[in-house]
C-alpha cells in the first residue's frame, strides 16, 4: 500500500538523486582521541539533534575520507535497534566521519531539499520502507543497494519547504518545552533536597585517582564505578534526615520488556514502546513502532505494564524513569524495566 502511494506521485529511488552512498569505519582497537575530528555513530544524533561524543584523528579521517560528512548530509543508521534512525547534519559540524553502522546520503539532485528527504525518512511511511527494505537475520541490516532502492515522492519545492518549516516549528516548540520541563526538575530538585536535609555536594570526575585492592567491590572492575564523587554522594545521602535502603529491599518484582524484532513492526497497531519513547515526564505512545493486536494477545500477559508501575530506562539512554499511571494497551521493549513497588512502601 506504501509502495502505491508513493508510486501516484513523481518519485526517484535515493540512489537517483545522490552520491555514492558511503559507511564509515571504526579505529583500530576502538581507540578514540580527546579531540580532532567529531566522529558520530547511530547513537550519537537524532533528525535535529547532533551530540559530538567522540573524535578521531585527523590521520584515521584522512584514510576514510570517502565517508566524511559535511552540513546538509543525511545520515541513516543501518544496522540492529537502531536501524531507521536519521540525522540531518547542522550546518554547525563542517567536518566529520561516521562509523560503519551508519550510511551517508549526498544530495545532488536539484529537484530535492536534504532537509526535506531526512524529514520523509524519519516519518512512519519513511521508516516502513527502510524496515521493508532491510534484511532481517539475526539482526536488522540495510545494505547501500537496498538503501539505493528506497522511493521518494518527489514534491514541488515551495511543499518541500512547507513541510520543512513546519516540522522545524515543531522541533522548536519541543525544545523549548522541554527546557522549561527541566527548569521545573531542578526546582523540584532543590526543594525535595531541602525536605530531605541533604546538602548535594559539587562532584566531578577525575581522570586519576587511586584506590586500594581491598574496595574493589563484587567483582567491579570498571573504573568509572569507583571515582570519588559517588562516595562523596553517598557519604551527603547518609547524612540526610531519612534512613538510606536498597532499591531492591523496596521492590515487589523487576521485568524485563521483550525484543519483537523489526519484521514485526506494522504501520497500525498496539503501540511497541521503547527506551526513545519515554522520559521522566511521560510515556509517548504516538510511536512509530507497532505491532499486530495478534502479537500483543500473546505478549499482554508477560510483557504489558500495570498500572503504578515504574517503567526505568536500562539500556542507551540510561536512567529515565515514569510511572504508568493509565491502563493502555501496549507493550515495552527489552531496553526497558517494569519495577513494581511493595504496597506497604507506596
């Protein structure tokens, strides 16, 4: 049905109106520098949202010069659960590289914005297409030429700027929600703080500090668990006017979500909620992920959250936290944990 829409108006498949469509590489050794060259990987952009992590030297960016991106780029993660997302490069990143997870698309044909194809890729009937196209074995997988073969209607330029202006307009509107969302949390912060008598000390990471064999704890090994700004919290967080306990001697059960796997994703269904879909604010079933009301009957009992539940964040963006506080169809991915607390800790 997709197919035939797309196919009443004029349209060219993105291998037509772009350059070679190019992948990137990773270091040797996974090695990256403190700075040089920004260096993106699916997880590190989102349509408008670009976050420089990692850099790579000018020498490793010179070798792979055939996947250097530039402003106006568009750039498709290919690969497992993040297949489908797209970024539109700023015009404020003028030099980079990917990794070879993601694929860079050129436009060079005149009748088409980037902006505009980025947009149409990230929509539901975009993403259906790059889902369909993919090759589904253990993981999700887009190679260039199933890449090349996906159709984009092609409108008249003056629509195409329509559309960019007002999804633009959007993204705006969100952002600024979103800032005055947090402003709010750190009100919320301080006040829950002064309730509690803890006076939250400025902690920050340092890049050298030693500890003794005999802290090494439970087998932790990675030494990002033992800088010293955590003892510091603990240490303000013991201090407070109110007992400290485990978060496991409060709670009634952990579940895990489950992996559907993209081929079971549909354009209309029960909305298949993952760890982009929620925040400490809310729960967005508008997802584009769905899946059939079939699948959902035999997940519902195992896999549907209950009402006053917390839904935690596990995997990728870690640490997000809300409560389920409506009984709506829908169920969460394996990225996510389902924490019920005890009734007598409610």
């Amino acid at each position: 049905k997709i197919d035939n829409e797309v196919k009443k108006l004029k349209h060219k498949t993105i291998k037509e109106i772009s350059l070679d469509l190019k992948n990137g590489s990773t270091p040797l050794g996974g090695v990256f520098t403190k700075d040089g060259i920004p260096y993106f990987r699916s997880q590190d952009f989102n349509l408008f949202d670009f976050r420089i992590k990692q850099y790579i030297t000018p020498e490793f960016h010179k070798k792979i010069n055939r996947s250097a991106i530039k402003p106006k780029d568009v750039l498709l993660a290919v690969v497992g659960a993040t297949l489908g997302v797209i970024g539109y490069v700023p015009d404020n990143i003028t030099e980079g590289n990917i990794n070879q997870n993601v694929a860079r698309i050129r436009v060079i044909d005149k009748e088409i914005n980037p902006k505009y194809l980025a947009i149409f890729l990230s929509s539901n009937m975009g993403q259906n297409l790059i889902s369909r196209n993919a090759t589904i074995t253990t993981q999700a997988y887009l190679n260039n030429k199933q890449l090349g073969d996906i159709e984009i209607p092609i409108l008249d330029l003056e629509s195409q700027n329509t559309i960019i202006k007002l999804v633009e307009n959007a993204y705006d509107n969100k952002a600024e929600k979103e800032q005055k969302a947090k402003n709010i949390l750190n009100t919320i912060d301080d006040y829950i703080l002064g309730e509690l008598e803890i006076k939250m000390p400025e902690a920050q990471d340092k890049k050298c500090f030693c500890i003794s064999s005999q802290e090494v704890n439970k087998g932790r090994l990675d030494c990002y668990y033992y800088q010293p700004k955590f003892r510091v919290i603990k240490k303000a967080l013991k201090a407070g006017k109110y007992k400290i306990v485990k978060l496991k001697d409060i709670l009634a059960n952990v579940k895990k979500g489950v992996e559907v796997g993209s081929n079971a994703y549909i354009a209309e269904g029960i909305p298949f909620v993952r760890v982009s879909d929620i925040d400490d604010f809310n729960i967005s079933f508008d997802t584009d992920k769905k899946i059939s009301l079939e699948l959902y009957q035999q997940l519902k009992s195992g896999y549907k959250p209950e009402i006053g539940e917390l839904l935690y964040s596990k995997d990728g963006s870690i640490g997000f936290c809300v409560a389920v506080e409506e009984n709506k169809d829908f169920i969460v991915s394996g990225g996510i944990l389902r924490l019920k607390v005890k009734k007598e800790n409610n």
